[in-house]
C-alpha cells in the first residue's frame, strides 16, 4: 500500500507565517525601545544683604579711635549726625546720612554683610556713590580699601574684596565719613554702599559694583 505526503492545508501555512512575523516584531519593538531618564538638579542660592550698621563719632581723624577720649565731636560738641540705615526694598543697599556736618566731623560706622543663602560666595566688588547732588567732583579709588573723595565728603571703606563667607556667616567692615572744608552749612550730604558677591566655586571678576548693584 502507497502512503502519500500530503502537504499541510493552506491556512496552517498561513498561521505559522503571521505567527513568525509577529514574533519579529516584538523582538524588533524591544531592540529599538528608547529608555528615558528624567532628574531634577537643585541648585543652591546666592543671598548677601547687610546685617548691621552702627555709627559713632570721633574726632581724630584720620586715625581711628584709641580710647573713649577719641569718641564724639571735638570739644564736646554735639552738633552733627550720622545715620545708617539699609534699605527695606533692597537690603544689600545701605543708605548713610550726615546732618549738620562741619568741617572736621568724623564718624565710623561698624557694618556687617551677611550670607543669607545656601551656598558659599566672595565678595567681588564695591560701590560706594554718592546720593546726594549737592556733593561734587566725587572719585572712587583703590581696592581693598575704596575711598570715595568729594569736595566736601571724604568717604573710607574698608572692603574686604575676596572674602569668602559661608551660609550663615558674615563680614564685618569699617566705614569712616570725614566732612571737608567746602561742605556748607545747613546741608545733609548722603551716599550709598553696596556689595558685588560670586559664588564661590565661580571666577569672580573683583572691581567695583556698577549701578545696577542699586
């Protein structure tokens, strides 16, 4: 007896075909996946404003006081004053004032910049301008003491570029104001302070602040 081969029906051929393909594709939809990693980056904040500022008045300038003796107007005047005080809407602007200087009234005035932020930053410049239009013919020189040199204002601040103040921490500077032959009399003479600050880990750039630092 003959046995023949019979080939499988047609639609069994046609199963295993879309069967095979089908695996391909799968195998395929893996192998070109794209795989997407999303991550957040939280950088830190660099903050700097003034802290304090307290001015007393002295009467040997330049030099600065040495003892008790040194403190207030010469000759127990008590005619001028000096104010500082920091802005309300930008506190890394201190505003100083003197009223009814005379020739040869002096005052210092202990200031504190303080790192408000989260991360660490120098300190890379200083502006100190005059506010004042009554004050005239000002120049601002030197670097780690800035001296700014009117007619009837001399202003000396002792800056402390490249500093480098941690969070939390804080600076402490000098401010002297020296009232000049030409000041006239009844006038109030004013002028601003502001700090330039970079992070730490940057390239700061030290000179002074420009007027955007208002």
């Amino acid at each position: 007896m003959t046995t023949r081969n019979r080939a499988p029906p047609t639609g069994l051929i046609t199963l295993a075909v879309l069967l095979a393909l089908g695996a391909v594709g799968i195998a395929y939809g893996f192998w070109s996946g794209t795989l997407t990693i999303v991550g957040t980056v939280d950088t830190g904040a660099v903050d700097g404003r003034w802290g304090t500022a307290i001015c007393q008045e002295f009467h040997t300038w330049p030099r600065l006081p040495a003892g008790p003796g040194d403190l207030g107007e010469a000759e127990g005047k008590e005619v001028g004053s000096v104010s500082a005080t920091i802005d309300e809407a930008n506190p890394g602007l201190l505003r100083v004032l003197v009223e009814n200087g005379y020739p040869s009234y002096a005052a210092d005035c202990a200031v504190e910049y303080v790192n408000e932020g989260s991360v660490p930053w120098v300190i890379a410049g200083i502006a100190v301008e005059p506010a004042s239009a009554n004050l005239t013919n000002c120049v601002l020189s030197g670097r780690q003491a800035k001296t700014l040199s009117c007619n009837e204002l001399t202003v000396v601040f002792v800056d402390g570029i490249g500093s480098e103040i941690f969070p939390g921490d804080l600076v402490a500077s000098s401010l002297r104001v020296h009232v000049e032959q030409a000041a006239q009399q009844g006038t109030e003479y004013g002028f601003m302070v502001a700090v330039c600050v970079d992070p730490a880990n940057g390239q700061p750039a030290p000179g002074d602040c420009g007027s955007s630092s208002r």
